[in-house]
C-alpha cells in the first residue's frame, strides 16, 4: 500500500511562522522537515504537504513572500536527495 500526503510540520494557524523574520521558527521548521524524511520512509510515500501559516499583518506581502520562499528553498535542499515533494 502507498499512502498519500502527509502534513511535515506544524502549521500556526494564530501567529506567524514561515512568513515571519523569525529565524528560530524557520530552523524549527527545517528541523522538522529532517524528521519527515523518516516519516516518509516508514509510511512508504514521496509526497508531503506544507503550509507557511498564519500571515504576519505588521509586514508587507512582498516580505512575507521572500521569507517563505527562502524557507521553502531550504527545504528542498534536504528533501531532494530522497526524491520527496512538498506540496
């Protein structure tokens, strides 16, 4: 059996996180795309889903944006030598 896509972080759903300048939540949610990568392995599937959250309303969308895709970026780069996909 293959399952499908799983959530590989937690998601703050009342104060921002991944479009936030706070680099202690980033590193937290590396640190947990890392754990994912075992996750995948002991449900057997490639694919995960990530949501950057909460907006953060003190700062521009611009801003936002680039801190998010920043994340996103580190991500990938621990992802991709399994061959995972975030979605």
């Amino acid at each position: 059996m293959t399952m499908g896509v799983f959530v590989a972080h937690t998601i703050y759903w009342k104060e921002p996180s991944l479009a936030s300048r706070n680099i202690d939540k980033r590193d937290a949610f590396l640190q947990e795309i890392k754990d994912s990568v075992e996750v995948t392995k002991r449900v057997n599937t490639k694919w995960m889903t990530v949501v950057p959250g909460y907006v953060d309303l003190k700062q521009d969308m611009n801003y936002q944006t680039e801190h998010v895709i920043e994340s996103l970026k580190q991500a990938s780069v621990i992802l991709e030598p399994h061959n995972l996909t975030m979605f």
